[in-house]
C-alpha cells in the first residue's frame, strides 16, 4: 500500500503583456492597444472517494499548470493557462514549507473537498494599461508573475470508525474477515497482515468502516516494525477494538504494552473508546480460565470489561457487531451535536505576501535593481530606445525604485543593473 509520497508541484507562468499601436488607415491615431497576458494555470487538489492509496504517485512526481499566453493587438487579452487538477484519497494530508518557512498543512478529510493550492502567476499589463494623464503613448509592457513551485509531501491516513489493534497473530484479519465484507489474509504466524486493511459492517441501518491494523510490538512508536507506518491509520478512529491470544501468558501486560505504544505515538489516543476483546474462547485452555483472564485484567487496573469471542467458530460475533454499532452510534450523536457542518466546496489558499528589496549593492559602485514588477517591465519593454527608457525611469522614481537607490549611497556615473541591461545613475 502505497501511503506517503513527495512530489514536485507548480502553477503557471503568466502571459507577458506587449506594446503596440492602433495604426489604421481610418484611425491613425488610434493609440497603444497592446493586450494584457493571461493568468497562469492553477494546481488544484480535490479529495476522491474512488481512490484508495497514493500509488498513481509513485512514478509521476511533477505536475505543471499551463502557462498563461501572451497578450495581442487591439488590447486583446491573452488566454488563461489551463488549471490542472490532482485527485487524492480522502484522508490525505499534504504539508508544504511555504515562503517564509513556515509549515502548512492540509487536510482532505471529508470527500470533494477542494483547495486551490497554489494559484497561477498574474498576466503582465500590455502598454494600454500605462495610459496617463501625462503620457498618452506609453511604451512600456509587463511579462508575466512567475507561477510558483512547491515540493509537497503526502500522506494517506485512512478515514475508518473503528480500528482493531493488537499483537502480531491475535486473530485480527480473522475478526475482520468474520465480521465484515473483508476478505484478509490469514495463518497462523506473525505478521501476515503488512497492511492495513479495510472491511464494513451493515448492521441496524448503520454502515461501520473497520480497519485492521498489521500486529504492533514494543517500540512501534518509534518505527520498529513499521509502527509509524501502522498507527497513523488509527488517529482518525472514533473507536478502537483492542484483540487479545486469550492463550498467551501475561494478557495483562499485552494489553498494557499496546496501549502504551499508542499513547507514545499519539497521547490523544489515551482518549479513544476501546472494546477490549479477548479471542479463542474456542480453545478450552481459554474458556477455562475465563474467570481468571477477568481477574487478572481487573487487578491489573485495566479500565476495560473483556468480551470473549472467538474468530474462528463465530462464538460471540454477534454480540460484539451489537455492541460496535451501539457505541457507533452513540459516538456519531454526540459529533452531531458539537459539529456544526460549514459548506466548503472551494477553499482557495491565499498566496503569502512577500517581503522583498527593491535594490541591491553588489560592488562599491554598481547596484542591482531587485524589484519584481520593476524586473517584469524591463524584460517586457525595449530599454534600447531611448524614449522607452526615459519612461521606465519615470516608472521608476513613482515605484519608489529610485529612492531605494539614493538611500542606498548611488552616486553620479555609478552603474545601475536590471535584467540584462545596464544605466549610468544621473
């Protein structure tokens, strides 16, 4: 089973805007009407209940929004880049570190949840978009916002209501199996379960997802026997079936060890209701010492009653299907009534402001201009001419750019940089 992963993902470029000029035979000073470009795509993720693992991921690991196009003539407007959409199972959870370092996490926990996980770069202005008051023929265009690129991790946790737990060889896969549409496999030895796996049970107008959880042994929590692995898919468990060998020595201390090893991992699972089971009542070495299984939980400070079944001959199944729909039922009450549902269909994450310099030092007399928008115009305009370079000065001085320099100590015939290009400060 496939259920961590780390891929590579980015939205698109925006289109560049461009410079140009209505110039017809009717209207020859028709003026600038240079497009702006389209939006980059968008990199979208939905939550899907017909896929079970994050196995399509194991060889695609990149996935690429559409770029934006570049505007056109007569101010027309260049296409959007084509949003791409990647569907995940429910229960995934995806973390980013996001631009000022910080850890972001999603959750898809409920099915057809939607977010827009990063959004496109901005289409660039086109020269139409430069009118003023006091240039009616502005020669300056926009490229594109860069789209941005995450590398993100996944994680499936599995969304089911209960969770059976216990050591290696306790009759998990067959309680499973007995009790549900399941079909696990099943031998007598350790470890034959090495993934979870998920079964349901129809009973009373109620449907009851159980996931069986491969054995767990000392130190799971910290990963021996791919504990991590195993119990991340019982956080999200309303309730837990805690099967015990009724014919193995110290119940009590196996029982004890479990839980332990969950509570290491999550403390929050300390509060997840358990049914303790003990298995093979069949075996007459276990209805024998029934009475003295029961003592020795209780003396033990065990805060659970034990039923005994057995998973082979289906002795107390029934029972034991009564009482998890009855406790189902009581716990999914209770979240009605704390939960209030808020629709979600589409969360869009908003895009992190970024602190940036506009200008740089980098020797005694030569200084970088660093501004995004700034660099946008320069690549997107022809600094050669000399009435679009006296434009971009302007642009320049209103952007704040050139204050930046004076503040940093430019002085007469220092070098100014952008892009490709470079100026004489003045």
């Amino acid at each position: 089973m496939i259920d961590f992963v780390k891929i590579t993902i980015k939205s698109g470029n925006g289109g560049n805007g461009i410079v140009s000029f209505t110039r017809e035979s009717n209207n020859p000073l028709g003026g600038p009407s240079g497009g702006k470009g389209g939006d980059g795509g968008d990199v979208i993720f939905i939550s899907s209940t017909t896929m079970k693992t994050l196995s399509k991921f194991k060889y695609k690991k990149h996935f690429f929004a559409e770029d934006g196009s570049n505007g056109g003539t007569t101010k027309k407007k260049g296409s959007k880049g084509k949003d791409i959409t990647i569907f995940v199972p429910v229960g995934t959870v995806i973390d980013y570190i996001d631009d000022e370092g910080k850890q972001i996490t999603h959750d898809f926990d409920y099915p057809e949840k939607q977010i827009i996980l990063i959004t496109g770069g901005k289409g660039g202005l086109g020269n139409s978009k430069f009118v003023s008051a006091t240039n009616q023929e502005p020669l300056l265009a926009e490229s594109g916002e860069l789209g941005k690129q995450l590398y993100i991790k996944m994680e499936l946790k599995l969304l089911a209501d209960v969770g059976i737990i216990g050591m290696p060889n306790a009759g998990k896969s067959s309680l499973l199996n007995i009790i549900s549409s399941a079909k696990s496999k099943t031998a007598n030895y350790p470890f034959t379960t090495l993934e979870p796996k998920l079964g349901t049970i129809n009973n009373d107008f109620e449907e009851v997802i159980l996931v069986d959880i491969p054995g767990l042994i000392k130190d799971a929590h910290k990963g021996v026997g791919l504990g991590h692995d195993f119990l991340k898919h019982i956080q999200r468990t309303k309730m837990l079936i805690h099967l015990v060998d009724g014919s193995e020595d110290d119940i009590s201390e196996r029982i004890i060890s479990i839980n332990n090893e969950m509570e290491k991992f999550d403390i929050s699972l300390k509060q997840v209701p358990q049914i303790l089971v003990i298995n093979k009542i069949d075996l007459d070495e276990v209805s024998v010492l029934k009475q003295e299984i029961i003592n020795q939980i209780k003396e033990s400070n065990i805060d659970h009653k034990p039923i005994f079944i057995s998973a082979i001959t289906s002795e107390g199944i029934n029972n034991l299907v009564q009482l998890i729909t009855k406790e189902i039922k009581i716990i999914r009450k209770i979240e009605s009534t704390k939960i209030q549902k808020v629709e979600e269909p589409n969360i869009i994450v908003p895009n992190m402001k970024i602190h940036y310099q506009s200008v740089v030092q980098e020797t005694d007399s030569s200084y970088r201009i660093i501004h995004p928008r700034a660099i946008r115009i320069a690549k997107a305009s022809n600094l050669e001419d000399w009435a679009t370079l006296i434009q971009f000065q302007a642009r320049l001085e209103r952007m704040g750019v050139n204050n930046s320099l004076r503040e940093k100590g430019i002085k007469q015939g220092d070098t100014v940089l952008i892009n490709e290009w470079d100026f004489q400060w003045d």
